[in-house]
C-alpha cells in the first residue's frame, strides 16, 4: 500500500479513529480514578559511619547492611511492625508491603512501603527502619550500628493508580486501534465494490441479451414446427 493510498483511508475513517481514540481514553480515565489509590513512602537507615575509612570496617558494614535488610522482611520482625501499627494484614500480606533493599558496596539500606494513605505507608517505612536500629544494637551497648539517616516522610500524592498516564496509553492504544479497524473496514468497502461492479449488466447488454434469447428461440420453434398430416399431403 502506498502513502497516498494510506492517507487516503485514514481521511475516509477520521471519524472513527477519533472516536475510539477518545472512547478509550474516557474509559480509562473513569476507571483509573475509581480505582483505590495506593502510596508510596523510603525511608534510609545507615549501618557504621561515614567518616570511617578503614577497608575492613567499611566491608564489615557492608556485609552486615545485607544480613539487616533480610532480616528486616523475616516473619517476627514484620509480625511486629504490624503490631506497632495495628494493621489488620497477615505478616504474610504485609510483608508483600515491604521491599528492603542493600545495594551491594553500600552501608545504605532503603525501605520502601505502600499502603492505602499517605500516613499509613510512612508509618510503616519508619517502623521497619526503627527495628533495623533495634536489632543492629549489640547487647550490652547502648549504641546501634544502625541509625535513621532518613525517615520517610507523607507522600504529597498517590504513587497509584497514574490516571494521567492510564488515559494517554489508553488514548496512543486506540489510535492503532482505529488505525487497523479503518484499514480492515476499507478493504471490505472494496471487495464489496469489486463484487457490484462484477454482477452489475449495463441496460444496452441486457436487451442485447434479451433480443438475442428471442431470435434463438424463434429459430427453435420453426426448427421444430409440426410435420404436415397424411390428409394435406393427398390434397396436395
């Protein structure tokens, strides 16, 4: 198909591509704002200090920055932060919450939660950050290898649904929605015009035809007269 021709069916189906286009986007725009919303809060704990240079203490602290983030996700700990934030979850649920992370060559670990308001998903990063501290306390000290460097904080908006980016996905989708749905209704269009056209018979072939069936069976008839009886033949 060229360019032109391409050009010509989407000027022919305009009409419907918009119109897809438009539907699509509107429903996913009502749908993604009815949808309940969900937020998102970090909160950083650092394990030793950042002022020590020593090799060794700094790969201590690195190794001991994994051991306390996957601890901090283990069965007793999140039964906990549930309990501290009465949250009705299951520890099983809740952790799916959670995701703690310690990037390799870091003494930087990064909590991350969700929940359903802006307090809730805080809350619940802050309290996953003060048992890191709680548990990185050695016994008999009254220091922790671990401190909050930064507690999360409310978030401003929503992290889900992103009805904004819903609606213009929605949107770009049916757009190639219409473009295919005008290029498969076009050839239909088509075929159904080539196939008129073949049975259509102009009027001047048709009484052509029609004068041409008379003569033949004009000539059938008198092929195919009636012999003369014995009785005409003595007459003659």
């Amino acid at each position: 198909m060229e360019l032109s021709q391409f050009a010509a069916i989407i000027r022919r189906w305009l009409w419907l591509i918009v119109l897809v286009s438009v539907a699509s986007g509107v429903v996913a725009f009502a749908v993604s704002s009815v949808l309940p919303k969900g937020y998102e809060a970090r909160a950083r704990v650092l394990v030793g200090g950042l002022t020590n240079t020593n090799h060794d203490t700094l790969l201590a602290f690195q190794q001991l920055a994994q051991t306390y983030a996957e601890l901090a996700i283990s069965g007793p700990i999140v039964e906990r932060v549930g309990q501290e934030q009465r949250l009705p979850d299951a520890p099983k649920d809740l952790a799916k919450r959670i995701t703690v992370s310690a990037p390799l060559g870091d003494v930087i670990i990064r909590i991350d939660a969700t929940g359903a308001t802006a307090d809730e998903a805080a809350g619940l990063a802050n309290t996953v950050a003060d048992e890191i501290t709680r548990f990185a306390r050695p016994l008999g000290e009254s220091t922790s290898l671990a401190t909050v460097a930064e507690p999360a904080v409310p978030p401003d908006a929503p992290a889900s649904p992103r009805v904004l980016l819903n609606t213009a996905v929605a949107i770009a989708l049916g757009l190639g929605i219409g473009i295919v749905l005008a290029l498969v209704l076009d050839r239909v269009r088509q075929m159904r015009a080539a196939s008129e056209r073949a049975a259509w018979i102009p009027p001047a072939a048709a009484r052509g035809s029609a004068a041409e069936r008379d003569e033949m069976n004009g000539s059938r008839d008198a092929g195919t007269s009636p012999a003369p009886s014995s009785r005409e033949q003595r007459h003659r």
